[in-house]
C-alpha cells in the first residue's frame, strides 16, 4: 500500500509543477505587459543555406504591439507584419545582433500616415532569438527639435543684434558663454573665461565700471545695468551689459544671468545726432532772428509801400482832376494807366501779407461744421454774387476736422476764383459737394491708409488746359490769357498752403471753356 501511494504521488507532484510553471508565466507576462517598454521575443527564420530571411514573432507584450500598430504578433513573421521590412537597416541591425552576439541601440524614426513617431530600439541575442525592446523617445525628440530649433533662433537673433548672452554659476564658480560672447571679445569659441574678462578689456576710463560688474557678479548677485567701453587693439566697444538672477525653490540665488549687447553704432549715432542737434539749434536761432528781422521788415514794408501806392494813387487823381482842362486827352489815359497799375501793385502787395500771415496764424484744428462757414462765406461775398448773376449750389457736407478761420479763406478764394474766371455773357453756376474715400494708396500727394473727405468745387467758366494744372498753385502764376482778368495769380497758391497746413492736398481739373473742378482732400483725422 506504501508503494502505491508513493507511485500515486508522482503524478501529483508533476500537475503542481506545470501549475507553478503556468502561474510563474503568467506572472512574468503581467510584469512584462505593465512596463512602459514595449518588449518582444524574435526568432530567425533560415533558408537552405542557413541564412536568416525572416523573423518569427513568439513573444509580444502589450506595449510592444502598441507600439508596433498590431493587434496581434504572436506567430507571425516580421515581413508579413512589416511589408519591407528585410531590405531595411533595422533587419540588418537584427541579425547582427543574433550572428555576432552583439547588443544593438540605436534611434528609430516611425513616419507614415497614421504616425510620426520616434522610438529607442535595443536588441539582444537570447538563445536562439533575440529579444526587442522598444521605448517611445517622441516627446524627447520633439523637445529636443524645439531647443534646437529656439538655439538657433538665439543664435540668429544674438548676430543680427550683435550681443551675447552669458551666465555664472554662483556654486561651481563656472562662467558660461554663448557664441555671440565670444563674437563681441573677438575669442575663440569655448576658451575658458572669467567675469574679470571685463578688467582686462576695459578702457581705463571705464575700469571703476568693469570692477562693479565683476563683483556684482562673483560678490554680491545683484542685477546690474551698465554700459561699458572695451578695447580691441585700439578699436572701441560700447557695450550695453544687463544682468538678473536665478532663484531655486528655497528663494536663494543660484545663477547670474546676463546679456551684453553692442551698442557702439547706436551711440556713434546718438552723439552725431547730439551734434547736429547743437547745429540745428544754432542754425534754428539764427533762423527765428531772420524770421523776426523779415516778418518786420514785411509789416513795415508793406505799410509803408501800400501807403506810398495810396499817395501816388491820390496825387495822380488830383492831377486827372484838377489839371484836366490842362492836360491832352493822351495824358489822362496815361494817367488812368498808371492808377491801375498802382491798383494792381496794392492788389499784389495785400496777396503777399495775405500769405505770409498764414505763417504766423498757424492752425488750430476742430470738428467744424463746415455748411455753417460756407453760409457765412457766400453772406460775405453777396454783392460779389449778384453782381456776376452767379448761383451758388452747396449740397450738404458733413462735418469735418479743418480750422474754421482757415476753411473760411479756403472756401472764400475758390469761389472768387469761379466768379472771376466766368465766361462772357453766361452766368456762372458754382457747385460746392462733397464725397469720401477710404484710402488713396494710388495717389502720390496722399497718405497710405488713410482716409479723406473731399470738398469739391466746380464751376462752368473758363476753365485750363490739364497740362497747367500743376503751375495753376504755384506763387504769382497766372494763365496765359488771364491778364486781363483782376487779380495778383496768389490766390489758389494760399489754398495750397491752406490745405497744406491741413495735412491734405488740392487738386484740378478742367478743360478749356468748359470750366473747372477744384477738390480739396482733407485727413479724415485730427
């Protein structure tokens, strides 16, 4: 009975071990499908000649075949899973580490339409297979393409700023440097420095200002700015040096961390400008005295000649009167002719103070309502009106920023301007309108981006060839056949200088005997 016993406990024990086997592979298969590293257990498939063609998968866990895009590996061969697969470096790099016992780690790129992923692959030889492990290494290899990425961009940007960055290590006493450092001292990449680097490059002037920042750096890790002249071999630096510091969780300061940037162009700049300015200002002085000294001898000068022409002007009419019986009907008329002409002279003389004393009046701009002005204007000018039987159409125009006083010349010119130059025997129709436009890129007198209001106005008289448009503005200019109209050729020159002030323009158009069109384009803008 003992030995049957004994003979019935063999198969006990042997139905214990497989269970113990199976619950140890199950473990192991837990253990393996729970890393974070994708696993796999290959096995080479040969041909006649015993040369490896393919692999054959025994073994995946989880992550492995996440990794890989399989639901299923097990039992299947690596071309069948992998189409290609044989004729790239990877497989290769398989069988090296299967033939030559040699582990195998390298980096691979996983780029197709589903993915663009990066994994670290290790191979191993384990009997007769190899065993696989695979680690997602994309978020690394994205952080890494970023940093150098944003490397180069500081690089870039330290070139074409012409500065440098820098930090010193307050614990390892270690004085870093970036390639813009080395590009402003004129060293070679990567020599070993010091902060005391700023002592030995310093201009003695300046050896109080690099001691400071040396002991800010290495002494007492405070912020700093300063600007700093350093010497290469008789050339000259100005350097503009900001630093800041680095603190750790516990609030203590770890790292000072610096920017040095090359602003020697800057202040070559600044004290030409410094110079010119002193220049300007001087030249400006002297043209204020001038100014002065011209505004009085204009005021006086034309007092003075408007009275001398209103003298000349009273002697000639006490001749034409009372020497009149005297005189041969010759003498009169010459008379009368230097009368006007004396009235042309005061006529002109007015123009011109007229002009000049836009200079001084300068122009205070508000939001103006210009109907009010224009009806101010045309009450003005009534007996002007009816005397041409002319009419006057003024469409509504909205409100605009202008200087009232200035827009009320403006307007009073371009309307003396319709009624003078009228055609003989038709009465004069003068339209004043409005109309707006968003931005007048296309025209040279104007600014990009902007908008304007244009005040337009027209007339039926004489009107001008388009080809003496721009000489219409320009100071005592009159039309070829226009001199025998009354008048000193300043009048649309003031509303050029008008609109001028204004920031805006004024253009024409026209066509002989078929009148005129004036616009006068303001900034919709104060």
């Amino acid at each position: 009975m003992a030995v049957n016993k004994k003979k019935g406990s063999i198969p006990d024990q042997s139905h214990a071990h497989e269970h113990e086997i199976t619950g140890s592979n199950n473990l192991l298969q837990s253990v393996i499908n729970a890393s974070l590293t994708g696993i796999a257990y290959l096995k080479p498939t040969r041909n006649g000649s015993q040369q490896i063609i393919d692999f054959e998968c025994v073994f995946a866990s989880n992550k492995g075949m996440l990794d890989a895009g399989c639901n299923d590996m097990v039992g299947k061969r690596y071309s069948e899973l992998f189409p290609g697969i044989t004729e790239k470096e990877i497989f290769r790099k398989y069988i090296k580490a299967l033939e030559d016992n040699s582990v195998q780690d390298f980096e691979l790129h996983d780029k197709n339409e589903r993915s663009d992923s990066w994994f670290r692959v290790t191979t191993v030889k384990l009997g007769d297979g190899i065993v696989v492990s695979s680690e997602d290494i994309t978020a690394r290899k994205k952080a890494e393409k970023e940093l150098v990425a944003q490397h180069n961009i500081l690089k870039q940007a330290e070139e074409l700023a012409e500065a440098g960055s820098w930090e010193y290590d307050i614990n390892t006493k270690e004085f870093l440097w970036s390639d813009g450092m080395y590009r402003l001292f004129q060293m070679k990449k990567n020599t070993p420095v010091e902060p005391s680097v700023y002592l030995k490059y310093s201009i003695e002037k300046d050896l109080a200002i690099a001691q400071k920042i040396v002991d800010d750096i290495e002494k007492n890790f405070h912020p700093f700015e300063e600007t700093l002249r350093i010497n290469f071999n008789g050339t000259v630096k100005t350097l503009k040096i900001k630093a800041a510091t680095l603190k750790n969780e516990d609030e203590q300061i770890e790292k000072v961390l610096g920017v040095d940037v090359d602003i020697t162009a800057a202040k070559q700049s600044e004290e030409k400008i410094m110079e010119l300015n002193k220049s300007l200002s001087v030249i400006n002085n002297e043209l204020r005295s001038l100014n002065a000294e011209l505004k009085s001898f204009n005021s006086i000068t034309a007092n003075n000649y408007s009275e001398a022409l209103r003298q000349v002007y009273i002697n000639l009419e006490a001749i034409v009167t009372n020497e009149a019986r005297t005189l041969s009907d010759s003498s009169r008329a010459n008379l009368r002719r230097a009368q006007s002409a004396i009235q042309k002279m005061k006529l002109l003389t007015n123009d011109i103070t007229n002009y000049l004393q836009l200079y001084d009046i300068g122009i205070k701009k508000e939001l103006i309502n210009p109907n009010h002005i224009i009806e101010s204007v045309l009450s003005g000018m009534n007996g002007k009106i009816e005397e041409a039987n002319a009419s006057v159409n003024l469409a509504e125009l909205p409100s605009l920023p202008a200087d009232p006083i200035l827009f009320s010349r403006l307007i009073t010119n371009l309307i003396d301007n319709a009624v003078k130059f009228r055609k003989p025997d038709v009465d004069p129709i003068i339209k004043i309108h409005h109309s707006r436009a968003e931005e007048l890129d296309a025209m040279p007198k104007a600014v990009n981006n902007t908008g304007y209001i244009i005040v337009t106005v027209s007339d039926n008289g004489i009107g001008f060839q388009q080809k003496e448009m721009d000489k219409m503005f320009e100071l005592f200019h009159q039309l070829p056949d226009q001199g025998k109209y009354k008048g000193s050729g300043m009048g649309l020159a003031i509303c050029k200088k008008i609109m001028e002030m204004h920031g805006g323009f004024i253009e024409a158009e026209g066509e002989r005997a078929r009148g005129a069109s004036l616009q006068c384009y303001f900034p919709a803008y104060f």
